[in-house]
C-alpha cells in the first residue's frame, strides 16, 4: 500500500510539472504565430514515452531532450497556474501581482508592439511581459487635426453710425489644421515607464474685408465706422471713421512639450467575469509641460477724407509661454488584434509668461 501511494504521488508530481510545461510551451508557440504541431507515434524518438494527462492535453517525455508539446486544444487542467484556473482566463495574480508565474496585459504595456494569440483556453490572450525586457525603447507618430475656437465675437466695422456690424473677427474663417504628435518612450520596469512627446506644428490664419461707396457727407466717399470712435457714437472722426475700406487678419500657432513618469495600475484578475479576457490597461501620469501660443492681429482702414485720404494700421503680437506640473490618466481598451480606444486625460497649473 505503501509503495503505490508512492507511485501514486510521483504520478501527480510529474502530471502538475508537465501540465505547467505544456502551457509554457502553448504560449511561446503563439507568442511566435505558430500553431502547435503534434507528433505521430511513428515520428517520435523510440526513448520517448506518451503520457496521457487528460482529454485536452497529450505530452511526450523524452529522457535525453526533456518534456515536448504533442497537442493543445483546451484547458485540460483548470489547476494549472499556466493555463486555465477557476478564475477565468490567465491574467495577473488574484491580488494583481506581477510576480505572478504567468501575468498577462495588453501589448501596450508588454511590448508596445506586441501581438494578441489564442491561449489554451481559446481566448484572446495578450502578449506576456515576460517577453519583453526592460529598458526597452519605443516611439510613436501619430497625425493630430486641431481647430481654433473664438469665444465671443469682437466688431471692428459698423454701415454707418450706431449701424449694423458689418465686420467681425466671427467673420474669419480657421480651419482645421494639420499637426503631430511625436512620442518616445523608455521602460523602467513592469510598471514605470520614462516619457516625452511633442505636440504641435500648428498653424492658423485668416483675412476678412469689407467695401462701402455710400456718400458719407463729408465730401467723400465711404460710410464704415470703426471702434476707435465707438462706430460713430455720439460722433465720428475724419480719418479714422467714414472709411470706405476696412479689413482684419489674425494669425495663430501652437506648440507644446512635456516629460511624463507614466505608472501603470495594476488591475487584479478577479476583477473580470470568467471567461473574459482583461485587454484593457489604464496608467497615470505626473510630469512637466511647456506650451507656447503666439497671435498676431491686425487692422486696415483706408478713407477718402479728409482731403489726401487717410490709412490706418494697427498689429497687435501676442506671446504666452506656459511652463507648469500636470497629472493625467490614460485608460485604453482593446476592440480586436491591434485596435484601441484611448482616453487620454490631462490637467496642470501652469505659469504663463506673457
């Protein structure tokens, strides 16, 4: 009796080793993008002997080149910490430790490059970060659209005195303009990751005029008011009021810098519903930002009187340098193989130089 519980522990022994050694082999085959291929009796060495742990799982031990994957199709041993567990799929430590024999992410995290496989349990598994090694260097471009909103709309000429506006700065027209964002990034640890991107290259600009011919009574030609006078309120002035001809520009551009220490929040597995697998990752940011925002605008009236006519021309340059701390969340879900939605948020005092 003795002997056989022996021989019967010995059997357990080997069959919790070599389930843990199939799932270590199943991930470096599908980490890779190769399926696993199972052996024939004929092919297999003659010193090697099949062992039948379940219905899911076939291995061959082979005393001179150690234990080599026959087949997997499904988790075969839910005991096992490489494969399938009561928990669900495979993921961090119940407690979210990394130290965990098998801690499974997403690729942002892993290898910001990474690929998503089919893990023994035929989920969609996301690369281990044990294949990835810190420091490990990484750097992103990425295409950024951005628009200049105006607030309130400022008037600049009036038909007549005390008339209808008839020019605004709403009357200038931005577009949306084309810019980047570049990012490069280095690995501290499974956690810490060192930051710095640039944002920016934009650049916005505009023109609006207006022409009037009204006989303005004063021996010319042009009814506009401007500002200047408050549109002719309670009255105008010879060479800045009565104009015929009035414009305004504006233009405007935009960059920004920043150095961020990124850590990641570890999510605990049982945190998810069976049979779900965790590809979404979240991490917050503390770090330094620079930004800089430069305006100019400018004015133009032309008016016939008084005699000889009369030019006005205000520009007005604008600069704010900005230099502040920020803190920020990243939360980032995978759709399918290697498309996310990121929400990105951020927020800072900063102190503005202008």
């Amino acid at each position: 009796m003795m002997l056989r519980n022996a021989r019967r522990r010995t059997s357990n022994a080997l069959r919790r080793l070599l389930a843990c050694s199939v799932s270590s082999l199943a991930l470096a085959g599908f980490a890779t993008g190769q399926e696993p291929t199972a052996w024939s009796s004929d092919a297999a060495p003659s010193s090697t002997s099949r062992v039948e742990l379940s219905d899911s799982f076939e291995l061959a031990a082979d005393s001179g080149a150690g234990v080599q994957l026959v087949s997997c199709y499904a988790c075969g041993n839910p005991a096992s910490a490489c494969s399938c567990n009561a928990n669900g799929p495979m993921g961090a430590g119940p407690a979210g430790d990394l130290a965990g024999e098998c801690r499974f992410t997403n690729l942002y995290w892993c290898s910001p490059f990474g690929e998503t496989y089919k893990d023994p349990c035929d989920f969609n598994t996301c690369s281990d970060c044990n294949f990835s090694e810190a420091p490990l260097w990484y750097a992103s471009v990425e295409a950024v659209a951005l628009a200049r909103d105006q607030k309130d709309d400022l008037a600049f000429a009036t038909l007549g005195a005390g008339g209808p506006v008839v020019l605004d700065t709403g009357d200038i027209k931005t577009e949306f303009d084309a810019g980047m964002r570049l990012l490069m990034g280095v690995t501290l640890t499974d956690v810490f990751r060192l930051e710095g991107s640039y944002l920016g290259s934009f650049e916005w600009s505009g023109r609006a005029a207006v022409r009037n011919g009204d006989d303005n009574g004063q021996g010319g030609f042009g009814n506009l008011f401007a500002p200047f006078s408050n549109f002719g309120t309670p009255v105008g002035f010879l060479g800045t009021d009565f104009n015929d001809f009035a414009s305004i520009d504006l233009a405007s551009s935009f960059h920004s810098g920043e150095i961020n220490l990124r850590r990641r929040l570890i999510i605990p597995r049982n945190a998810w519903p069976k049979e779900q697998v965790p590809c979404y990752a979240a991490s917050f940011l503390m770090g330094l930002r620079y930004l800089k925002l430069d305006e100019h605008f400018g004015y133009l009236s032309n008016s016939t009187v008084p005699a000889g006519g009369s030019v006005n021309l205000a520009n007005i340059d604008t600069s704010n340098e900005m230099f502040g701390a920020q803190i920020g969340l990243l939360s980032q879900f995978l759709l399918k193989g290697q498309g996310w939605i990121d929400f990105d948020v951020k927020g800072g005092i900063y102190q503005n130089q202008a």
